[in-house]
C-alpha cells in the first residue's frame, strides 16, 4: 500500500493511494448422507476441488481545493472490488470479481461566524459484474452467485448541516440515492414459480432498482439549552428530539411484497439534566418513543423476518471525579 501527496499551489493539494490484493483458494466440496457425524456416510456427489487464484489493484486520487477558511471543495476517483468466488452447490461455478469506480465531488462550508456548518457531494459508482445471490436452472439444490453482466449504476447527492446559534443546536441530514442493476436475463423468479406450481419462472431483472438502497433518507436532531436559575443556579437542562426517514426499498431483486421493507419515519427523545461544570449528568432518553412497529431486514427467500426494535427507554446517570 502506498500513499503521496502533492501541492500544486498554496491552496490546491492532490493526493493519491494504491494496494495490491493477491488471492489464492482452493475449495474442496463433498456431499454426503449420513446420520449426523456417524459413518457410514453415502455420497451424494463426487468430491470436487476447485481452485482460484487473481489479483487486484485498488485505488484513489482526489484533487482538495482549500478556497479560504470558511470553504473547502474536493473531487476525488477511487477503484475498489469484491473478489472472485466459487459456488459451493453443482455446478460449482466461478463468478467474476465486482469492479467498483467511485466518482465523487463535495463542497464543505462554514457560515456565520462557524455558528453553522453545511457538507454536500455529489457521487456516481459504476459497477461492473454486480455479484447477486440467485436461484439457477442449472443448480439442483441452493443457490449460487452470479454476475450481472453490463453496468450497475448508482448514483445520488448527500447534504448534512449542523447549527449552533447561541442555545439551540440543529442537525439535518438528507440523500437522494437512484439505482439500477446491469443487463441480467434467465433468471428464475422463486416467487413466480411457487405460484406456477413449481415449473420455473424466467425472467429478465435488468435495470431493477439494487437491494437495500433506499430512494431517500433523512433525518433531523432538535436540542436546547435551559439555564436554570433559583436553587438550580448553574444547572442545565436539554430537551432533545431525533427524528430519522427512510423511503421503501427491496432486500432482493424480485418484484414482490415479500421481499420489501415500507418506508418508516422514527423518532427518538433525550432529557439531560446536567450539574455546573459537568460534575454529573443525568439522562432520561427514549429510542422509538412513539413504538413504531416495523421489519427492519428479510432474510434467504422471504423466510426469516427480522422486527425492528419496539419502544425502549431507560435512564443513565453519569459522575466525573
């Protein structure tokens, strides 16, 4: 791994990495039925080795402009990837190593005084042999990887803002995010196929929207600073509320309401009651404080569901000695 870094003025520095992975696997796979780990055991296929060896060089480059004091612009090209793979289920297939190409520009801001702080970027990823975990004609049982062929394209804008005007401290935070899977046909759609009586399905996911890539987010954290008076000279006491959206998305490639999680708006709430000087704190804090129920991941094929965490609350007390 290697890093340099290069002024090309006062204000404009361009800096850049590189690493070299080498991969070496063998794989040896051997079915068999048997009565736990008791022989004799029966073979079910005969044993097979498999072997794989590749190597990948990841990178960035990223061109860092300093305006002034109160702003700061950056471009920046990375490379990075998942390796190559073998399927442990017949046919025992070899899928390709995920090439992944990051394009991002970003600008970040001080205003007022540095009483607010805003980031915003701009980023493309160009991914190519996109490795998905599909049902094939050919595999008799399981699954096996796959890769898209053509070009995944992801891209979106991100903006985060962060305010400290005298008492009151404000976060925000939004993306937009578009997705959209490379050139993928004769797929089986399991879903499809239960319904068809267990004949298979095929069909072509090209250009579905990627797994677990929401369309938007957002979120915003509202706090405020009561100095008390009276016998409580000294104290503060800080309300504080966050409040996080995240549009609907798909855990899988499929176009069913069973591999779809519903977009949920969910809140959280702190009191911190806090002693001159932080000498100690105490805090009441409530997370999903409006008890939002909600399936927080699916996984296999619509088999397990996962719920997201119900209403919790608690009360944590701190001391400084």
């Amino acid at each position: 791994f290697g890093h340099v870094a290069f002024a090309i003025t006062d204000n404009l520095e361009i800096e850049g990495g590189a690493r070299y992975t080498n991969y070496l696997t063998t794989q040896f796979t051997e079915f068999t039925f048997g009565f736990g780990f008791t022989p004799p055991t029966i073979p079910f296929a005969p044993p097979t080795t498999n072997k794989l060896h590749e190597g990948s060089v990841d990178g960035q480059v990223a061109l860092n402009w300093t305006i002034n004091e109160q702003h700061f612009a950056y471009a920046l090209f990375s490379r990075g990837h998942v390796p190559s793979g073998i399927n442990i289920f017949p046919p025992f297939r070899i899928y390709d190593e995920m090439d992944i190409k990051n394009y991002e520009a970003g600008w970040k801001a001080n205003w007022m005084d540095n009483q607010i702080r805003t980031q915003a970027n701009f980023y493309y990823m160009d991914i190519d042999n996109q490795q998905v975990n599909f049902e094939s004609t050919d595999v008799v049982i399981g699954q096996d990887n796959r890769s898209a062929p053509g070009n995944t394209e992801i891209y979106g804008i991100e903006f985060s803002a962060q305010a400290h005007v005298n008492d009151l401290h404000v976060d925000l935070g939004m993306g937009y995010m578009h997705s959209d899977i490379g050139k993928f046909e004769n797929v089986v759609d399991p879903f499809r196929t239960l319904d068809n009586g267990g004949v298979d399905v095929v069909i072509d996911l090209s250009g579905e929207r990627t797994p677990y890539t929401p369309e938007f987010t957002g979120n915003v954290g509202v706090s405020y600073d009561f100095h008390l008076g009276g016998m409580l000279e000294g104290y503060m006491l800080t309300p504080r509320v966050d409040v996080s959206h995240t549009s609907d998305l798909k855990t899988k490639l499929w176009d069913s309401p069973l591999v779809k999680l519903d977009n949920r708006t969910l809140a959280n709430g702190r009191l911190t009651l806090a002693a001159p000087g932080d000498k100690w704190s105490a805090i009441f804090w409530a997370n999903n404080m409006f008890d939002k129920g909600y399936v927080s991941g699916i996984q296999n094929l619509a088999s397990l569901y996962y719920a997201g965490r119900p209403l919790e609350f608690g009360f944590n007390l701190k001391y400084n000695f």
